[in-house]
C-alpha cells in the first residue's frame, strides 16, 4: 500500500526500494505537497533501520565558559571579556558540578562554551582529567570540532596533536555542534569568527581516524533554503562513508531570541512545525544507511510536537540537564 502511494513520488519511490538518494531527491522531499506520505516513508525507514526503540542519554550539559573571541549572526549565547556576565569555571568547579549531576543520574557530561582567547590548551586537558578522577565511568562529551579548531589557530598546535591530548585527557566523544549550516553561501551569513564548513569537516574526520566517535548537527529554520539543508545533508553522508564515526544526527531548529540575525531583519519569524517534520524526514532518507539515529531536539519542539517527529523518521530523544549557571547554547 505505501510502495503504491509513494509511487507518485520518485524520490519517495526510491527511498522505500532502500535506494541511495541523490541531491535531486533530497530537493525534491521538500517540495512535494503535503507531508504525510514524506513522513509515513521515513517513520518506514526509521523502522527498517532501529525498530521501534527510542533512544536517550541521561547528559547534563555544561558551559564552560560563555567568552567568545566570535560572533556569530546567529547565537545569543557568546559574551566579551570585561562583560558584566561573563564567566570561565574553573576545574574544581566543573567537578563539583559533574558530580553533583551524577548523583541525579547523569551518566554523560556535555561540555561545550565560546572561543576563549586566553584559556590554554592545559585548561581543557585538566577539565577533562578532574571529571575523569571524580566520576571514573562518566562519558565525557566535549568541545565541538569548532573549538578545536580554535584550539589548533590558537595554540599553533596542530588538530591532530589537540585531539591526541585531549583523547590522553581521557575525552570519549565530540559533541555535534559547530556544523550549523555547512554549505559557504549561507555559512558566511550565519555565522562570524568561526571555522568553514570544509574546515569543520576535516577536523570531525581527523577526530574519527583517531577513534573519537562525534555527532552532527545542523542549524535550520534561519536564512537556509532547501538545497542548503539538502547539501549540508550530503556532506555528512560523504564524510560518515569514509570514517564511519558519526553517532547521531541532530538537525537543530533556530532560536530566535536575542540574536544578530533577528535584530538585523534577516529572520522575522519562527519556520513552521510542518518545515520542522519536513526536515527530520528529509534527514533520515537522506541519510538511510549511514546514519542510524536521527535526533529529536524536544526541548526546542515541545513535547507533542516531538512525539509526532518521532512517527516522522526521528528515534533518539536529545536532552540535556542544566545546573547552575549553565545555559543553552545555539549547538548540541
């Protein structure tokens, strides 16, 4: 019955055949009218590919620091140094926290913050060593491919040698932020001071060949149009065929308040629940046979409209607990 129906579609027909779609049938996803038969193919898909399980990690998200040598269109997270709010914890402090969070249960730290212009390379290695010490069996997810990016111009380190000491540290994985849109003619638009979409690319897969599986996000719902969110989709496809290392796919939905883009007129309004489910769909036909978990950013979708996503090719449930003065920021 569904082969029957999707059949109007070529793109949705080749999906269900387990087919791998080109650029064409990822723009054609978007613009086909409607969107149940786009989601009854990829909840299909999601089946065949996880069942019916939905997954989660019990994380407790942390900010580091929120001084940020960037600024970038879309965040409204970053502060200067010298601002009234701006803060850096220290290791002790981010222990304490840690541990505080595995007595809730947390069984993952997330740790990511700005692009601090003064904090050494030894600051992360020790953060990553106290939480180690304290909490043995924590998994400590840290620092997106961005930061260490920073890290390498800052230090005149090379990426390789940054992971290879953070991974010594005791780092298990990278967090999936910093990828925002990857294609230039948006990227430049979005986002200020940090690395190219090409750059983040290759320090994910540096990170991969040294055994540091990441995730991967995509920022959506800001100046993007479809073949943006389609080519973004397509790079990471490319790159999970050569390392394998990507873990979840986490498309995030734009927050508007406080930011560049907003204030500037770029982005008046918040994109549609219907665009939101167009985008997990696309995501996990896209991405069939390379990626198996498609994330569902809940907090930013609400709980109903998070259930749905669920029937529209999304199996994993991202959540993260905040304590303290931690905030959230625009990647995950």
């Amino acid at each position: 019955m569904l082969e029957s129906l999707a059949g109007e579609s070529r793109a949705l027909e080749r999906a269900l055949a387990g087919e791998e779609l080109a650029r064409a049938d990822g723009e054609e996803l978007f613009s086909l009218e409607g969107i149940h038969m786009l989601g009854a193919v990829a909840d299909e898909a999601r089946r065949r590919a996880v069942g019916d399980a939905v997954t989660f990690v019990a994380s407790y998200y942390m900010n580091y620091t929120n001084v940020c040598a960037a600024s970038c269109q879309m965040c409204a997270f970053y502060r200067k140094a010298g601002d009234e709010d701006a803060y850096t914890l220290s290791a002790g402090q981010i222990a304490s926290r840690v541990s505080a969070a595995a007595s809730m249960g947390a069984t993952e730290v997330h740790i990511v913050g700005g692009f601090h212009p003064k904090l050494p390379l030894s600051y992360y290695e020790e953060m990553i060593r106290s939480i180690k010490k304290s909490q043995p069996r924590m998994h400590v997810k840290a620092l997106t491919a961005a930061e260490v990016f920073y890290l390498s111009a800052l230090t005149k380190e090379s990426v390789r040698e940054i992971l290879s000491r953070l991974k010594d540290a005791g780092l298990d994985t990278l967090p999936g932020g910093g990828a925002e849109i990857l294609h230039p003619d948006v990227r430049g638009r979005v986002v200020r001071g940090k690395c190219s979409g090409q750059e983040w690319l290759d320090t994910v897969e540096e990170a991969h060949r040294q055994g540091i599986r990441s995730n991967v996000t995509m920022l959506y719902g800001h100046v993007e149009r479809p073949e943006h969110v389609v080519d973004h989709l397509l790079r990471v496809r490319e790159l999970q065929k050569r390392t394998g290392g990507f873990i979840t796919f986490i498309p995030l939905k734009f927050s508007l308040e406080n930011t560049e883009l907003v204030r500037e007129g770029a982005v008046t309004s918040e994109c549609s629940s219907i665009y939101d489910l167009r985008v997990i769909a696309a995501s996990r036909l896209m991405l069939a046979g390379a990626i198996d978990n498609i994330s569902v950013y809940w907090v930013a979708y609400g709980k109903k409209l998070a259930q749905v996503a669920l029937s529209h090719g999304g199996s994993d449930l991202s959540r993260s607990r905040t304590l303290g003065r931690s905030q959230r920021a625009s990647s995950s």
